[in-house]
C-alpha cells in the first residue's frame, strides 16, 4: 500500500478510523470525508501518527445532500487526479422517517444514494489508477432486506430495522450492477459485512429508546472495531483479492448473501431508479 492513495468516507470514528490508521500504517496516504471539523481534526492525528507523520488531508461534506457531495468532489479531483481505493463507509439510521434536502429518505439517502454519487462521480479517477478498487461497506442486515423503491421518497411504514436492511441490499445491488459495468477497466469493486461492530450508529439520529436497545444488543453480541475493519482492510490492501469483484465478504472470505442481491432485473431497477433521483452528469 505504499504511496497509494486511499479515499475513505466517515473516518472520524468507528471501523471507518480504524480502517484508516491501518492503512495509515501500510503506507497508504489517507484522505477522508467528514461531516465535522473538530472531528476531523482528532482523526486526522490520529490517522499522521500511525502513519508515522505522513500527511493526511480531510474534506468536511453532508453525503445526505448531493449538493455538498457535489462540492466536495470538486476539490476531490483537483487533488487527487488518482485514487487507488475509494472506500465507501459512511452509514447511518434514524429512527423515524425524514428526508433529505434532495427529498429522499434519509437511511437510504446517506447509506446507498451517498455511495452511488460519489462512485460515480469519482469513476475517472479511480479508473487513473494501475488498479482501481471500490469497497462498499454493506452490513450481514442485507439478509432481512426487501426493496420498495417508492419508499426512498415516501413513507410506506416506515420501521428503522427495515429501512436500515433495506440500505445494505441496496448497498450489494449496487456493487453487483457496478461490477459488470466496469468489467474490463481494471477496476474492482466489492462489497462487505464488518460484524456487529461496537459503534455509535444505533445511537445516532435516533430516540433514547432506539439507543438504549442498541447499546443492549452490542454489549452481549458485538466485536470490536479493530475486528471490523479488518475485511475493509483486506479487501483494500490484499492481493489475494486483485482480480475479484463483484463479490460480498465477511471475515475476509467471500460469503452468501440475500438471493435478491443478484436479481440483475432489480440490479438494474435501483440503479434506474437511483440515477432518476440522484444524475450523475
């Protein structure tokens, strides 16, 4: 990993950090997308230190807004006109239904549309590199999921366990429709589950309930975060992986995953749907 150049999104904490600081630690030079300065701040010495002082540089954008990914990416690529890795970790849950500023649902909003801009819109980039690779951090909540397409603009029941499922098929539609797409290019893109991961998304944009019954759940059945960062890690860095894509894994090893995930016809729906609500040009 030495000298590349590793783009990652929420690594201000949790197993998004955690796969930073390793990377950090393999040589790569680490640049991330962060909501909030001071935060950013901390992670940044964090991420030079394991570095052993090389230079980290973070961007400060909402990825529940398109605008702002929009933004960001603008100075992105006059950066970095090569990006070795991009790895799409951000997530988030609320607890009730509320949409974006673009009118989309904000799970799926911050958890799939977040990724497919962002993706998208860095495609030339990482296509620049001698070989590109794209890591979607999905969750094993995949299995549960069910699409509904209209319910990423409007209230269809909406229940956080089921919205936070849906996101994370969403996630693996979108790295198995990717895949093909970029078939040829040099470019990987795969996607993951870290385990139940000893973080803060269950707390966060959610009621004292939700959190409570979060903390409940994670105390007798979590991992740790250096645990969880391990296949980001992996599938990132290691060349037993080079020349896979289009795949999910978990524990470092490619695992099963919701038949739904590799219905192309839905493959193509989401990304149809995904590209009506959110264009890329």
């Amino acid at each position: 990993m030495k000298g590349k150049v590793v783009l990652i999104t929420g690594a201000t904490a949790g197993i998004g950090l955690e796969t930073a600081k390793v990377l950090a630690e393999k040589g790569a030079r680490i640049y991330f997308i962060a909501r909030d300065a001071a935060k950013a701040e901390l992670a940044k010495d964090i991420i030079v230190q394991a570095g052993k002082g090389r230079s980290s540089k973070y961007y400060i954008a909402d990825l529940s807004s398109q605008q702002s990914i929009r933004n960001v990416v603008s100075r992105i690529r006059e950066d970095l006109p090569v990006i070795d890795v991009l790895i799409n970790n951000a997530g988030a849950v609320y607890d009730r239904f509320t949409l974006s500023e673009d009118n989309i649902e904000m799970t799926i909003a911050t958890n799939h549309f977040a990724y497919f801009l962002l993706t998208n819109l860095l495609l030339e980039n990482i296509k620049a590199a001698p070989a590109g690779r794209i890591v979607n951090v999905s969750s094993g909540s995949n299995k549960m999921g069910k699409v509904d397409l209209e319910s990423f603009t409007s209230d269809r029941g909406y229940q956080i366990l089921k919205a936070y499922a849906q996101s994370k098929l969403v996630n693996i539609l979108f790295t198995n429709y990717l895949a093909r797409q970029l078939a040829g290019t040099g470019v990987t893109v795969n996607c993951l589950h870290p385990g139940r991961v000893r973080t803060d998304i269950g707390k966060k944009n959610t009621g004292w309930l939700s959190s409570l019954a979060w903390s409940l759940f994670l105390k007798y059945s979590s991992v740790s975060v250096e645990k969880g960062a391990m296949t980001s890690v992996y599938l990132a860095s290691s060349p037993e992986v080079a020349n896979i894509t289009g795949e999910y894994f978990a524990k470092e090893k490619i695992a099963p995953y919701n038949p739904l995930a590799k219905n192309e016809r839905l493959q193509k729906a989401v990304w149809d749907m995904s590209l009506e609500l959110c264009p890329v040009d």
